[in-house]
C-alpha cells in the first residue's frame, strides 16, 4: 500500500439511524399501529419512513397483512445488524458524551415514583455537574440505559434486568384498584380469595415473570387468574377499570390519578421492591455517587 493510501470501504450506503430505529420497532411490535404509538409518530409517516428505508436498501423488509406485518427474509436478515447498528451508535456518543463532558448524568424514573430527594443531594455535592431527569415507561429502563439515554434508572421488580446491575432500594405494598362503584369498594383490605372470580387485564407481549407477579398467576390454590380484556397499552387499563371491565394489582396509590377510582389494601402477597439500575460497566463516580444516595434517600421512611 502506497504511503498516504485511503483505505477502501466498498459500496457506500448512507443509513438514516432514525429509519433503522423506526425498522427495529415495526419488528419488534409486528405492527405499525403499536410501533407509531410507542414512537410517538404518526402511523402514516411511520409507513412511509419504512418504505422510503425498503427503497434506500432494495429490498422489501416486511409482508403487510390485515393482522400486522411480518418479517421477509431480508428483514429478518437485517435485523440484528440493524440492532447491532443502533446499539455501536449509542455508545459511540455516550463515548463522545462522557469524553466531552465527565460530570453529566441523566437518571430516569418510571410512574409512580419520585427522584427529587435523591437528585437534589447529587447536585448539592456536586454542583458543577449537569444532572437530568428523564421520565420513562414501565418498560422503558432497560432499553433506556442499554441505549445510554439514561445513566441510571428506577425500575420495579420483577422486571428483565438482564445485563444491568441492580440495586434494591424500597418495597411498596400492592393493591387492588377499583371503580369507586363496586361492590369491593370500601372494604379495609382484600386477598386474592375476594377477587377470585374478577376479570384482569392481560397486556400481550410483556415479560412472564411480570405478567405473573402483577396477576397472582397462578393463584395459592394453582388456578390462573381469571382472563381479562386485551390492553394495546398500560394506559388503557384505568379506563377499562373504571368501566367496569376489570380490576387490577397495582402499586398502592395509583388510584388517586382519577376520582372514579379506588383502591383496598392486598394482603397475603408480597409486595413489590422499587429498584436502581445501572449498567453494568457503568464506574463513574456520579453514578457510583447516586446510588448510594438513592439507597439513603429514595426510600419511604429515609433518614436525614
């Protein structure tokens, strides 16, 4: 090779990484109609970022039917390099990031939960550096720290924690959440025996162990818990209880979010544990820091 030789990268194709992430959801949700949701676009444009990606590749990625779509071979071909692709870009700016600025950190928190006590002492003991807050999904952390949008991140058990590390922090007691009109409402507590019989909202496509903790499924007795109607989102489950269609295990104090609701104390059940999560190969000292803080801090009962 001739001193001062440019090395040759072959054919050249100039990939939108905002195509490729809107590609790798359409995969994963084998729905255009869920993925627009969870990307917050509209599904006509979703449609058309697709195609237009489909005609920058030359290839068809996905065989629409009037159920959702499925992966061609050459989506499923591109597939993990496409993920492979999304992944090297976040870490090469959070490379970038953490090179450019080494006091910055962005933590995340999921509904239901609250980080001001423990971030407010993270900048009191380090006031030069930038601290943020991003609010999450319930199934966002994970994703979220492994794509280096957050640093940090609250999350609840049991939820697929693989390739983090986590870190206990509180347990929060479970309830049932009610219409304010039924016929349980009121009561002082309740155990699985007084719901036995009352429909449960199931939501397809999340983790079992999830799905398991949150329905008491199975029950004590081994019968499943009783089926319930099909949610497209979390959020749809408040309407669906407040009208009647179902009951739901839920954190206590999710009902106060709507007056038409109510919620009775679930005894007989573990409860569930608030956790921190990081990566793994995560040793800077403001994540180091926050944890600690977090365990002092981010607890119902913490010390001053």
């Amino acid at each position: 090779m001739r001193c001062g030789h440019r090395p040759s990268y072959g054919a050249v194709v100039d990939l939108d990484l905002r195509l490729v992430r809107y590609f790798a959801a359409v995969a994963e949700h084998r729905h255009f109609g869920r993925a627009a949701a969870a990307l917050h676009v509209a599904q006509p444009s979703l449609s058309r970022q697709i195609r237009s990606l489909e005609e920058q590749l030359g290839v068809v990625l996905f065989d629409r039917t009037p159920r959702g779509v499925d992966l061609t071979e050459a989506g499923a071909a591109f597939l993990p390099r496409a993920r492979a692709l999304l992944q090297s870009a976040a870490e090469a700016v959070a490379q970038a990031r953490s090179a450019a600025e080494p006091t910055r950190i962005t933590i995340g928190y999921i509904p239901g939960t609250i980080v001001t006590a423990a971030v407010r002492e993270l900048r009191r003991r380090h006031p030069s550096a930038d601290v943020r807050t991003r609010y999450l999904a319930w199934h966002e952390p994970r994703e979220a720290l492994l794509d280096h949008r957050v640093d940090a991140a609250l999350l609840r058990l049991p939820a697929y924690t693989d390739g983090l590390s986590v870190t206990a922090l509180y347990d929060e007691p479970r309830a049932v959440v009610l219409p304010s009109t039924h016929r349980l409402a009121g009561k002082d507590s309740l155990t699985l025996d007084d719901i036995a019989d009352e429909p449960m909202p199931r939501l397809p496509g999340v983790d079992p162990a999830w799905a398991s903790f949150w329905l008491a499924d199975p029950r004590p007795d081994g019968r499943p818990a009783p089926d319930g109607p099909v949610l497209t989102s979390v959020e749809d489950k408040f309407e669906l209880i407040a009208s009647g269609e179902a009951v739901v295990i839920m954190p206590a104090g999710f009902a106060a979010l709507r007056p038409d609701l109510t919620e009775v104390p679930l005894h007989g059940v573990a409860p569930c544990t608030v956790a921190l999560a990081t990566r793994p190969a995560e040793k800077g000292r403001l994540v180091s820091d926050f944890r600690a803080i977090a365990r002092r801090y981010l607890n119902p009962t913490p010390s001053r």
